[in-house]
C-alpha cells in the first residue's frame, strides 16, 4: 500500500493564531480558510501525484470535502474551549476588581494578574491547535489511502462482476440453442454438461465446460491480487428455476413441431 509523505510547513496554516488579543483576538473563520488553502491542498495534491488516474475525481473531492470537515471541526473545538475559559476569567477579573477595597488589592495588581491568565490561555489555545493540526495532517495519510484503496477495490470487483455478467448474459442467449439441438425431457441443469464434447459446448453456449461447472459447482481458485488459494461456492444457477424453465421450453417446442401442418390448430 502506499504511503504518503506531506511536506507541509504548518507555519503557513497557523499564522493566523499568532495574531496580537489586541487585534480582536484570533480569528476562527481566517484559520479554517488557511487550513483549507494550505494543509488539505497539500494533501490532496500529493495524493494526486502519488495515485495519478487511480485517484477519480469523485474520490478527491470526497476526500477533500471530508478534510475540511475535519479541520473546520478540530478549529472549532479549540476555539471554543478557549471563548470559554477566556469569558471565564474576564468573569473573575471582574469579580476581583469589585473586591479590590476588601481585598486590598490594587486594581493594577488585579490587571496584571488576569492578562497573564488570558496570555497563558492564548498561549494553552496556540498550543493545542498546533498539536490538532500536527495530529490531523498525520492521520490525513492514512484516511487518503484508505479512501482510495478502497475506491480501487470497488472498481476492480465492479469489473469482475461485470465480466461475469457478461458470461452469464452470454451463456443465457444460448440455452434455447443448446436445448434444440440437444435438449431432451431428462435435460436438467445438473447434467446439462454430460452429454456434449466440450469444443462443442463451448460453440455453442459460449463458455467452456470448466467454466460452467465453476459458476454451478463451484471450486478453488487463486486471487489474482493475494497470490492465495481462495473457495467459490458456486450456485450461480438456481436449479429450481434453470429446470422448470427447461421444462416449460422444451414442452413449447414440442407444441411448435406441427406449426406448418394444416391440422393444427
């Protein structure tokens, strides 16, 4: 499996924290934009080089609108956190300053002590959207692979299905063939293989004898993208209906034998 490699100086995505309280305090909404402009381009771009025409389009713009849920979510978090401590010690400040005669407190002492509390919680918010970002551009990896291996997987198996399908359809427009030709009352879909030379079956039905008994029977075969042995179990017939349907078109033949006669009715 691949792995991804984001060379990505967050400095970029986290200027906006550093901006002065003075300056109406940091920015939320700015710093989504800078994570969505720098940290979830970087990724997706390095994604693309590194899958090339294996990363669809649908599967980027999933993956990128996920990206920017993920930050838009870890940047609200933190903000949150912080809008409630910080309101929490404007809340005390207050309070002090109310009970500065009591206390005898100065309110310059009162100031000092409460901005140093507001800068510690700046700096305990710049700390944890650091530590978010580092974390999110870390598992960011992981999800774009898993995402588009994933994708791959579907779209192989898709084509697997299909050139099934596709055999099925095949074998199904030859059966009325195969039961004029060779068709009797005891014809079932356990014996339909017994009693034609496999050339033969396969003219005529368009798949192989081995292939039919596969798809009815089923059997060992080894996957193409382990290497390993793995067990099909068949049954891609339903008898009940295959031998009724026999039934039913071998009596309608037996009806049209006389179709040209003048007795018929």
């Amino acid at each position: 499996m691949i792995q991804l490699h984001f060379p990505l100086n967050l400095s970029d995505a986290i200027t906006e924290m550093n901006v002065l309280r003075e300056e109406a305090g940091y920015s939320a909404p700015n710093l989504k934009q800078a994570l969505h402009t720098e940290a979830v381009k970087a990724i997706i771009d390095t994604a693309k080089e590194e899958y090339a025409s294996d990363m669809k389009a649908s599967t980027r713009n999933q993956i990128e609108r996920k990206l920017k849920d993920e930050t838009d979510s870890l940047v609200n978090k933190a903000f949150s956190n912080y809008k409630i401590e910080a309101n929490t010690i404007e809340k005390e400040r207050q309070d002090a300053l109310d009970n500065c005669v009591t206390t005898n407190r100065s309110e310059e002492e009162v100031n000092q002590e409460f901005d140093r509390r507001q800068e510690e919680a700046a700096s305990k918010l710049q700390e944890t959207l650091n530590s978010s970002i580092s974390d999110f551009v870390k598992s960011a990896s992981e999800e774009v692979v898993r995402t588009v291996e994933t994708s791959k997987k579907e779209r192989e198996k898709k084509g697997i299905e299909d050139s099934v399908k596709d055999h099925l359809r095949g074998f199904s427009r030859t059966i009325p063939s195969f039961l004029m030709a060779y068709g009797t009352e005891e014809t079932t879909l356990e014996n339909f293989d017994t009693n034609i030379l496999g050339e033969v079956f396969k003219e005529v039905t368009s798949i192989s004898l081995a292939q039919f008994r596969f798809l009815r029977d089923g059997g060992v075969y080894t996957n193409k993208q382990t290497g390993e042995e793995e067990l099909f179990e068949g049954k891609m017939f339903d008898a009940v209906v295959f031998n009724d349907s026999v039934r039913e078109f071998l009596n309608l033949k037996r009806k049209l034998a006389d179709y040209f006669d003048e007795d018929s009715t």
